[in-house]
C-alpha cells in the first residue's frame, strides 16, 4: 500500500520584493496563530522553514511567547533549524555554508531539539560537496527543490555522494516543489486534481512504498484542522494518507536498499529554474559578501585564536554577530541578487555593518597586542594569520613623516602614496590646558615588503626610511623569472619559457535583456570588444606593473526604447601585477559603468581547446562540460555559465591554465577562452519570455494582482574594481592551484603607533587607557603546520569554553594522513559542533577535518 507523509510547513523568505521588517511583521500574526493552533491540537506538528533567524526575529518582538514556543519544540510539535538562514548554496564558500549550520544549530538548541535534517526548500541550485558541509554538521540527510535531473540521478529519493565518495546523505527532492499540497483541502475535487495528481507525478519514477507531499507555500498560515482534513482525505482519495514531519519521513527513506547512487552538483533546471545566470546578478552584492567572508575566515577568526594566546580578551560573540549580518545576506533570494532596490540596499547596508564589526575586532587585537608587547613609535606589527611561516611579499600601509619608509633588513617598494597637506590652528590638550599648534603634514604609504613571519602569530619589525623611491625606466614589457607580459597595438601577449599567448586579454560588452534573477540575451544585439589604447609600466626590484587604459562610446542602453540612437563613454583599466618569484599574474581591472543594460566580461585565451575544464568547489574540485545541451523542455535554457568558486582551470597532456579569483562569482569557458563576468546590469526584477528563460517572468511580476517591478539600482553605475589572478603550468596539480588561490590577497594586519591620524584606526582615537598587563616579547608563533596541509579555517571554539579550531581540507582524490603531533596536547578530531569522531587522524578525498586544540 502506498503511503503518503504529508507535511504542514511554512517556507519563509526574510525578505524578497519585501523587507526583512515587512517579513518580521507578518510574523506576528502568522507565527502567532500557529502556535496557538499547535497548543490546541496536539496531533499537529509545523515545520517553521528550517531556519532559527525568523524565529529569533520573532521573539524579540514576542519574548513573552519563549516558553511556549520551547514547549511545542519539546513536544515535537514546531520544528525548527537547523540553519540560520536558508543559504545559497552555489555563491558562497563552504566555510559560509558551515557557519550557516553551526550558529543556527546554536541558536536553535536554545529552544531544545532542532530538525536534523539539510532543509532548503528553494534554494536555486547546490554545489556538489553539500554532503561533506551536511555530514560535518552531523546531519545525514537532504530535502530540496530545485536542481534535479531525474534522468542523471536515477530517482527523486537517492543517496548523494560527496566528490570523495566518503560524504553521503539521504536526499529527498520534491519535484514539484515545496507548495504541491498547498492549501490542503478536504474537498473531491482537490484530493482528485490536485494530490492524486501530484502522488501519481512522483510514483512514475518512484517504485517504493512511502511518498513525500509538503503542504505549504510563501508566508503561508498554518493549516488548521489539519488531522480533521486528513481524516475526511482519507474517505476520498486512492492511497492512505497521514500526518508526517520531516525527519519521520527521512526515517523511511534512508532504511532502504535500493535508493540510487549519484556524485556531482544539482544545477539543472528540469522541473524548476536554478537561474544558473543569477551569479552575475547585482555584483555589488556578491562582491561586497565574499570581501567580509573572506575577512572573517582568513582574518578575523584567526586573530582572536592569536589573541586569545596573549591574554587579549574580545568576546565570542563579535564575530557571531559579524557572521549573522553576512548569513542574512546569503539567504538564497538576497545573495542571488533577485530582490528589489530598496531591498538591496537593506542587504548592502547589513554587509557594511559586517564590515564594521570585523574592522573592530582586528582593530582592538592590534591596538591591545600592541600596548601589551610595548610597541614603540618607530615599529610596526605585523600579523599572520595563517598556520604557515612566511617569507614572503607582503602589502602593508604606514604613516610617516618621512617619504620613503621601508622595514629594517627586508626588500620592499612603494606600491602607492598619499601626502596629507599640513594644517594650521590644530587643537592639542594636555595637562597644562588647550592649545593651537600646526599640524605637520604626512604620508600614507601603501608597500611590498618581503617579510619572514611565524605561523599564526606576529612579529614586531623597526620601520627606517629609505633614501629614495628605486623605480627603473622601461618601455611597455614587464616580466619576472617565470613570465614576460608585452604590450603592442592594442594587444597583450603573455610568454612563459615554452610558450606564448598573443591577443590573450579581451573584454567584451553584450547587452543584456534579463532580469535580476538572469542574464539573457538580447534578439539582435550588437556585440563588442573593447581595446585598450595606451600602456604605462612601473618597474622595481621586487615587482613590475603594467596599467593598460581604454574609452569606448557605447549605447546607453540597446534594450530600453528610450534611449534609442543614444551613447555614453566609459573608461575602464587593467593593472598587471608581476611580483618577483610568483608564478602568479595579478590583475585588477577597474570599470567606471555609465550605461544601462549590459553585460562585461573579461575574455582570458588559454590555446587550450576542450569539450570540459576544471572548476574548484567547497573542499574540492569537479569537472564541468562546455558543451551546452539542447533541453526544450527544461524550465530554463541550461547555458553551460557557471559560478565561480575559486578557480577555473584548462588543461591538456602539455600545460594547463587556470584563473583564481575572491572577487568574480561567474565564468563561462568557450573554446580556448575562460570569460569572467566583471558586470551585469538590468532595471527590473522580473521580466517575461527571455531567450534563456522562456515563460513566465521569475519573481511573480507577472502574477495576477502582482506589478512589474523597476530596479536602477541593479544598473550598478559607478566604479566597480575586482581582482584575479593567472596561472600557467606544465602538470596541474589541484592543491596547488588551491595554495595560489588562498594566496592571491597580498595585505596582512599591520599596526602601528602614530600620531599622525588617529582616525586611519577608526578606534584608536578612543581606545584611551585600557587595562594592560605587559609582556617581553617581539614575536609569537601559536602553530606551525607543513606547507601542504591546506587550512580552510581557523577560529575559536563555539560549543566549547576553550580551546580552538583548525579545519583542514583535501582537494585531492587520495586519503590524507595528518600528524597529530603537530597539534599539541590532548588534542581532538570533531566535527563543526565539536563533538569527538572516531577513526584515524587523516582527512578522506575532497573533504575536511576539524581538530580541537586545547588553549
């Protein structure tokens, strides 16, 4: 006999055409009345979206209502978690994801037990290590929408591989998605057309006895008389029916033994849109998220473990509260950019509030180590955050009255420079009383330095002034040992020892009829390529710089009307980079946009012509063709563009070529070019009948009582700058390229004291006379891993009063043996809730390990 679990569940968006206020409010009443019906029917259960923010959100408004909500969370009743937010999963690094699962399970047992389960019901698409993210949580299984290709996967219920094979869960998709049972009625004609209908969807693939019907939809109430509704529904219908949650069904799946098997990412529109072009959708947001991401992971966190080994106390809870604005911002609907302007700006406004909290916490280690190790006024101390000793080029920033500072016996340059103007009639107080004094003047100097650090930790450096600025002349080639960039009518060739690239750099501009839920082109657009028209270059010992500028007029927009026959020139640059000894090129390509609806791309040549490449995923790498199929039938055209995680990579049996980036969120490979996406700009939310996204417009525009919804904002005119290197090598090896990819950024903490501008340190004018206890010391280093142990995180304990956390990964495709010798005493292997695992101290292919070491 067939049974049917139907589920009663509200699928939640904190916020969307709405604000995350608006959606607080509905709350109110809708959270409310669920828990007053829950209280009167104690068969009901509800499942409030699996994540604990609008729960949160909700009780600050209703603290009254905490103790009964943690009844019915006791009782089974309301099941929450385990997610913060309903995250992305495609846009954002598996660390992000992590987090995401660790602070909702947090916040969740605050209220008791918390649904064990990969909830995310609309996220648009998932990379394929959420088994690793999943299992590292202590969750087993997956229930999802969107992103399945049945044919591929071999059923709706399967088990789902990590890239490594190790990682596995049981996952659930619902075909037809999270509201196939809406509004469940207990009428003929609903169980008729409606649920037999969906049931006999789902039993055409699906041979086994047990069969998944959520109930619910966007904001939706709860459905009341929910065990009277399903009594009547039983006397109409086919099959036998009952009352389910989540986890019980989960339950059912996971014992049986015939579920198919599949390894890879679920990114295919075939039932639902994954909007597979919303990776360069409203950049600002997205480049604005992966800047405090990486500021958490590779800084922030790091620096409270340093901080935490010299007595330096700053509350856990900083970098939680820096964590949930950026984890707000990830929601599937906001990080993919599908909102509206005034909502955007919310999402920008939480960033910035990230940012903030973030420069804070580095602000006050630097300035409390500082005054703890006696910094003087002629030093500066630089941090690094890494478990790897260093010696290497690093940037750092100084103020000095002197032009040309420099570090005592370190090779360095100027990379930039800023004179501020002396003033006259500055108030200085003292204890005698005020006084009028001039200000001298000063300079604020961005260098390369090449510095030897120890592994997490710091080390005090004498600053000296240099003679004189050391740049050498030369025409329109810069090269170090590994590269000769030249630059000649328009055109960049790049030359390593074997081989050369000619006309390797191109930009294009298309326009771009989507939304801001998709790129899509426009019937008749006129494509083109942007030159560059003048190069200038910069030589020193320790690094060259090429800056190649170019205009070009374009159309102010080719798909609004109105602007028909109209044009605007833009300026755009790139700045190359060649560090002495790096085998990486550096690039930062600057767009000053003044037109409308469009889209940038940069265009990298590789002479690497294939069918597929190789892209970096969360903790690992994957395979993805170039190859577009031809699906009619799919909800939306499956362009083979994709989101960039970390890398691309081309390769054949002589070299490879792969690009690295923290900044760019979408490639596309054709032939033998890579193409990043640098900008996509649009003015509506959402648009019908686009060529890659046939039918109804995305976003209920075109729903009925809905309107259209106009977005300027997401035009995104101004400067936007993003950074990226280049790799050429003879025999890809994915750890390294993921090394290079953790080393592109080149800035490291560094403070100094000084005088001359108490707000360049946005604190230090008012950290005044903290309590210090003094200790001797110039250097500290916490912990020194080898080089090939490849650290995804480190940070203090969050379940745990003591101790910290180092999570590391393998990108490789053998077992990874670890040294537990290395980590100290009484040292543990755990997952991201910190709880002790069993098996040997190693880390299984493309996945992760996190060990517990004691302060």
């Amino acid at each position: 006999m067939i049974k049917v679990s139907i589920v009663n569940h509200t699928h939640w968006d904190r916020e969307w055409y709405f604000s995350a206020e608006d959606s607080i409010f509905l709350s109110d009443k809708l959270f409310t009345d669920a828990i007053v019906e829950l209280e009167n029917n104690h068969d009901a259960s509800f499942t409030l979206d699996g994540q604990i923010s609008i729960l949160d959100d909700y009780l600050e408004i209703r603290p009254e209502m905490f103790d009964r909500v943690k009844s019915l969370v006791k009782r089974g009743q309301l099941i929450i978690g385990p997610w913060f937010t309903q995250p992305d999963a495609l846009h954002i690094k598996g660390e992000s994801l992590i987090r995401n699962g660790m602070i909702g399970i947090l916040d969740s047992k605050k209220y008791g037990k918390y649904l064990n389960v990969g909830y995310l019901p609309d996220t648009f698409g998932f990379n394929s290590q959420m088994p690793v993210i999943l299992n590292h949580l202590g969750i087993s299984s997956f229930l999802f929408w969107r992103g399945l290709d049945v044919k591929k996967v071999g059923g709706y219920y399967f088990n789902w591989k990590s890239l490594g094979k190790k990682d596995s869960v049981t996952a659930i998709n619902m075909p037809q998605g999270y509201s196939t049972g809406i509004l469940l009625d207990d009428s003929q004609g609903y169980v008729d057309k409606r649920l037999d209908n969906a049931i006999d969807f789902i039993r055409k693939v699906e041979k086994g006895n047990d069969i998944l019907i959520p109930s619910g939809n966007d904001q939706l109430d709860i459905i009341k008389k929910f065990g009277k509704k399903m009594n009547r529904i039983n006397d109409l219908g086919k099959y036998e029916y009952e009352i389910s949650d989540y986890q019980s069904f989960v339950d059912k799946i996971s014992s049986r033994l015939d579920l198919p098997e599949y390894v890879g990412e679920l990114i295919d529109p075939t039932l639902a849109r994954v909007h597979r072009t919303s990776s360069s959708s409203r950049m600002n947001i997205k480049l604005e998220s992966e800047k405090l991401e990486m500021k958490l992971i590779k800084t922030v966190e790091p620096m409270l473990v340093i901080a935490n080994e010299t007595g330096v106390d700053i509350s856990q809870q900083f970098v939680i509260r820096a964590w949930k604005k950026l984890l707000e911002s990830q929601a599937h609907d906001s990080m993919a950019g599908s909102v509206t302007d005034s909502v955007e700006r919310d999402i920008v406004h939480r960033i910035k509030e990230g940012q903030q909290i973030a420069d804070d916490i580095i602000n006050m280690i630097e300035n409390l180590i500082a005054r703890k190790i006696q910094l003087k006024d002629d030093e500066v101390l630089l941090f690094n955050t890494t478990a790897h000793r260093v010696n290497k080029f690093r940037e750092i920033t100084l103020l000095t009255s002197k032009k040309y500072p420099g570090l005592e016996d370190c090779e360095g340059d100027v990379l930039s420079q800023e004179y501020v103007e002396p003033r006259e009639d500055v108030l200085m107080q003292d204890e005698t009383g005020d006084h009028y004094i001039k200000e001298n003047g000063y300079y604020i100097t961005k260098i390369l330095v090449k510095v030897k650090l120890p592994a997490l930790g710091f080390k005090v450096f004498k600053i000296v002034n240099n003679d004189s600025e050391r740049q050498k002349s030369g025409a329109s080639t810069i090269y170090n040992d590994e590269y000769t960039l030249s630059f000649n009518e328009g055109n960049l060739k790049i030359e390593t020892l074997d081989d050369s690239i000619d006309d390797s750099l191109l930009i294009e501009d298309v326009p771009n009829d989507g939304d801001t839920y998709d790129f899509s082109p426009l019937k008749n657009g006129q494509r083109r390529i942007l030159k560059f028209s003048t190069c200038s270059t910069r030589k020193f010992d320790s690094f060259s710089e090429m800056i190649l500028e170019g205009s070009a007029d374009l159309p102010m927009s080719q798909v609004q009307k109105k602007y028909k026959g109209k044009v605007h020139s833009v300026n755009y640059k790139m700045s190359i980079y060649l560090l002495k000894d790096s085998k990486t090129v550096r690039f930062k390509f600057e767009f000053d946009n003044k037109v409308l609806d469009h889209r940038v791309r940069i265009g990298l040549k590789t002479k690497i012509n294939s069918e597929s490449h190789i892209a970096s995923v969360p903790f690992g790498f994957i395979e993805r063709t170039s190859v577009q199929k031809n699906e009619p039938e799919w909800a939306e055209v499956p362009v083979c563009i994709y989101p960039f995680d970390e890398s691309v990579t081309l390769r054949n049996s002589e070299k490879y070529v792969s690009l690295v980036s923290n900044d760019i969120s979408e490639y596309q490979q054709e032939k033998d070019i890579i193409w990043l996406t640098a900008l996509s700009t649009t003015n509506e939310l959402g648009k019908p009948n686009l060529i890659y996204r046939p039918g109804r417009a995305s976003g209920d525009t075109t729903k009925k009582g809905h309107v259209m919804i106009q977005t300027p904002d997401a035009e995104m005119l101004g400067n936007i700058t993003e950074e990226f290197g280049l790799i050429i090598g003879k025999k890809i090896d994915e750890e390294k390229i993921k090394k290079q990819s953790n080393d592109l950024s080149l800035s490291i903490p560094c403070y100094q004291y000084q005088d001359l501008n108490l707000f360049y340190k946005r604190l230090d004018n008012k950290i005044q006379f903290p309590d210090i206890k003094t200790i001797d010391i110039k250097e500290l280093e916490v912990l020194n891993l080898p080089d090939d142990y490849l650290i995804s995180s480190i940070y203090p304990t969050y379940f745990n009063k003591s101790g910290y956390i180092v999570r590391l990964e393998n990108v490789n495709g053998t077992v990874k043996q670890l040294d537990k010798t290395l980590f100290g005493e009484g040292v543990k292997k755990v997952n991201a809730l910190e709880k002790a695992q069993k098996g040997k101290f190693d880390i299984s292919p493309m996945s992760v390990c996190s060990i517990k070491v004691e302060d």
